[in-house]
C-alpha cells in the first residue's frame, strides 16, 4: 500500500487521523453537554405559587405555610394532611410519607410533588423551623 507523503516526508493519513480523532472527540463531549443540559431542563423543578401549582401538571415546588388547626396525622397510614397557604391562596396537601418532625414547629414549608384529584400530592417535604436565636438582641462584649 502507498504511504501519502509530503515533500518533507511527513505521513498525511497519520495528521488525518489525529484530526478526526480530535474532532470526534469533541463530537461526543458536546453530544455529552447537550444530553445533561437537556435532562437538567426537564427534570428541574420550579418554585411556585397555590396558584399556579394548582393550574400545573407537572411536578412542582411549592412554598407553604401550614394553616394552624388543620393539621390531620394518620399513623396507621403514615399520612399527614393539611392545608396549605401562601400570598396567592389556600391548597390540601396530602404527603403519605409520615409527619416530619418538627411539623408542628414548622413556619413554613417546601413541598414537592404535583396538584391531582383536588389535593397537592406532596412526595417531598423539606420543613422550615423558625431559628432558635430569632428575636434574641445581639451580644456585644467590651
């Protein structure tokens, strides 16, 4: 087979095949972006409000506030039921997980999950506790 050369005897089908490796290589590490891109995109999952988690069918983070008195634990079931609230509205969220702790302490919470059957399935709860050195006056030493 004849080897293609250049005048000074350099292989050209070696530098062809550096290039393609080279360009392959970055054919697929940006095939590579675009599929973690994409999958981020999709599978991200946006704060909103009742109001919009309600009209949604996606899965959906919704900021809450547990309306006191509404609060309803089955054990048996593991099932916590409340109504939420937020500036936009009221919604019931049903989280089949068990009750977080601190539940009862909480100001506010994050549930995760999508609005069906007229109840927010919740199938996360992150719980926001008020912070025990709220409303202490700051120390200064002299």
């Amino acid at each position: 087979m004849a080897r293609l050369t250049t005048d000074q005897g350099y292989n050209l089908l070696g530098s062809i095949e550096m290039k393609l490796g080279a360009i392959g290589l970055v054919a697929v590490t940006l095939i590579g972006v675009l599929l973690t891109a994409f999958a981020f995109v999709n599978h991200a999952t946006p704060n909103v409000s009742i109001e919009t988690a309600v009209s949604k069918t996606r899965y959906c983070n919704v900021p809450v506030q547990p309306v006191p008195g509404s609060i309803d634990y089955d054990a048996k079931s593991l099932t916590l039921r409340f109504v939420g609230k937020d500036a936009t509205g009221e919604m019931p969220v049903v989280f089949r997980k068990g009750k977080p702790n601190n539940f009862e302490h909480a100001t506010s919470v994050i549930v995760t999950g999508q609005f069906q059957d007229g109840a927010f399935e919740a199938r996360e709860m992150l719980v926001k506790c008020p912070s025990k050195y709220q409303g202490q006056p700051e120390k200064t030493y002299k």
